[in-house]
C-alpha cells in the first residue's frame, strides 16, 4: 500500500512526501498499516500528553491547584499567543516560581501576530513564548511535589523525567524505552509507530483516569494546544470530543479517536523527510480512509484537505493533496 502528498507546480509534481502510518484498535490489533509498523521514530512533543498525565497521576498537578485549561498547556505545543505566555505565568505563580526555573530555552513566538506586537513593543522574547512552557510547568510541578531540586528537572536522570518515563513504560508494557534530548532539553522516546498508535489507543479509551483528564482538557480548551490557524486546535473543535491529536517535531502524530459506536483507536504518522506541510493533509486523507470522520468535518477542514500554494505575490502555483493507494 502506498501512502503520500504529492506537490504540484501548475498541473505537474515537483516534490513527493512519503507518509507512513499504523492504526490500533482497543485490543492492540492493527487495522491499518502501509509500512513495518514497528519502525521506530522518535516522538517529539506528542509525547506531551503522556508527560502531562504523569504529573496528573503522581499528583502534582492537583497539588499546584492548576486549571483544566493550565493542564491543556501542558500537553501544548503552542503558539506564544498572549493567551499561552499568561496561562504558562499563571502556573508559575501557582508554583512560587519565575522564568528562571526554565530550562525551555527561548524562542520566538510562532505566531507572526505575537511576535510582530513584541517587536513594536521593543519586548525581548522570553522562555513563555516557548511552545512547550506549558510542558515545562509541568514538569516543575513535579519537581514540587517530589520535594526535589528543580535544577536539572530536563536531565535524564533527574527524579521528574524517572518518573515521567516509568509512567510511559506502564502505557507501553515496555520494559526498556531509549530516549534522546528533544528541542526543549526534556528527553524523550524513539518507539516504534505501533507503540506510539498503543498510546493513543489509550489516551482516547477511558481505562486511566488521569490520561481521560487531559483527554477532556485538550478536548475543552483546543485553542490551548496550538492557537491561531493551527490543525491541531482547528481539528480538535471540528471533532467536538471524538478525537484529540498532538503533532510533534519533524512532523510526526498522534491521534486518539473515539467513535460513534463506542469503540476507541490510536493513530501514528510520520512524514519520513519530516516535512510538515505534508502533515495534515496526510491527517484528514487517512481518516477519510478509516471513515473515522465524517464529510461535514471535512468541509470544515477543507483549508488542510488539500493545501493550497501561493507565491510571494499570492498567485496560485499548485497544492498539497494526499493519496491513498491500495
């Protein structure tokens, strides 16, 4: 089975993606899959709500006293809007703890808005611009309630990533889970795609209660997760508690789904040159696929079905589209 975006200049193809993706259902089966599926791809921030739910389960996170939205920050990979960088300040407050407990680094917002007003505002960026600030705070959370040092929370060995990977090894049933630093300095997991569609399987399925809870967070405040003309919140709103995704870095994904008749899936993809712009095409053209949403969605999806190109001057050049072949 082949799976892929073509991109196309004028009526010809310029540029190829090749997608691979494994789907689960709630007894692990796989009922979708066009690559090895224990092919291995490091996770990168969808990850996040897999982190968040560690600190949930030890407690943390009732502990800071955080908000549903807060614990939405945590799984986010935001876009440093104004709404993220004041719910990432209103968790440090909980925590008696200022900017300078980061270990994020600092990077501009993503959204062009933002980072235009700080520039006319002559405002340097700071670590709560960074998309994974909501992860981090987190992650300090932890390190609070274990009554540990916060220095060096992103180390490997430090107690906050022990934890955080024990929690990950009872979700997988693996016993051994390699790791590399990430971009925000937090190590994370290379696993293979049937793993990372397993985790899924579970976020969307009910059975632990703290991954329901950032199952509900993320589905209550998707603007949270990413912000303004981002899939990830507009695909979150569209499927109104059906389903959650989370991207990660080098344009792998996530998503749990939750389907009408009750049944609950994972889904893992990874575009192999990393490219995002092939991402969410590839998203909606694999859950049409499954059937796994519906043709209204899709209309409001419309914008990330097949992604439109436009030069410099916004002339149409060509588009993105996704195909499936069997």
């Amino acid at each position: 089975m082949s799976f892929y975006c073509n991109v196309t200049r004028g009526t010809n193809v310029e540029s190829r993606h090749e997608i691979y993706a494994v789907v689960v259902d709630e007894s692990e089966s796989i009922i979708f899959s066009n690559c090895d599926p224990e092919f291995k791809t490091y996770i990168r921030s969808s990850l996040k709500p897999f982190q968040a739910a560690a600190s949930v389960h030890a407690g943390a996170v009732d502990a800071a006293g955080f908000s549903m939205d807060e614990l939405a920050l945590m799984c986010a990979s935001h876009n440093g809007e104004e709404i993220h960088v004041k719910t990432a300040k209103s968790m440090l407050k909980k925590l008696g703890f200022s900017k300078d407990h980061y270990e994020c680094g600092i990077h501009a917002p993503y959204d062009k808005k933002s980072k235009i007003a700080l520039l006319q505002k002559n405002k340097d960026y700071s670590p709560f611009n960074n998309n994974c600030s909501g992860k981090h705070a987190g992650m300090l959370a932890l390190t609070k309630y274990l009554a540990v040092n916060p220095d060096g929370y992103t180390n490997k060995d430090h107690p906050v990533q022990k934890t955080i990977l024990e929690r990950i090894k009872t979700y997988t049933g693996l016993e051994e889970i390699p790791t590399a630093i990430d971009g925000c300095s937090a190590p994370a997991p290379f696993m293979s795609l049937f793993t990372m569609a397993v985790l899924f399987q579970k976020l969307a399925g009910g059975t632990y209660p703290e991954l329901e809870k950032v199952y509900q967070a993320m589905v209550n405040h998707p603007y949270i997760v990413a912000g303004r003309n981002r899939f990830d919140t507009d695909f979150i709103k569209v499927m109104k508690g059906k389903a959650i995704t989370k991207v990660g870095g080098e344009a792998v994904r996530g998503l749990a789904i939750r389907s009408d008749s009750g049944k609950t899936y994972g889904v893992a993809l990874k575009v192999l040159d990393g490219s995002q712009r092939a991402n969410p095409v590839a998203t909606v053209a694999l859950l049409q696929h499954l059937n796994f949403i519906d043709e209204k969605c899709v209309e409001n999806l419309q914008k990330y079905k097949c992604t439109d190109l436009k030069n410099q001057r916004g002339i149409f050049i060509g588009n993105i589209s996704a195909h499936i072949e069997v």
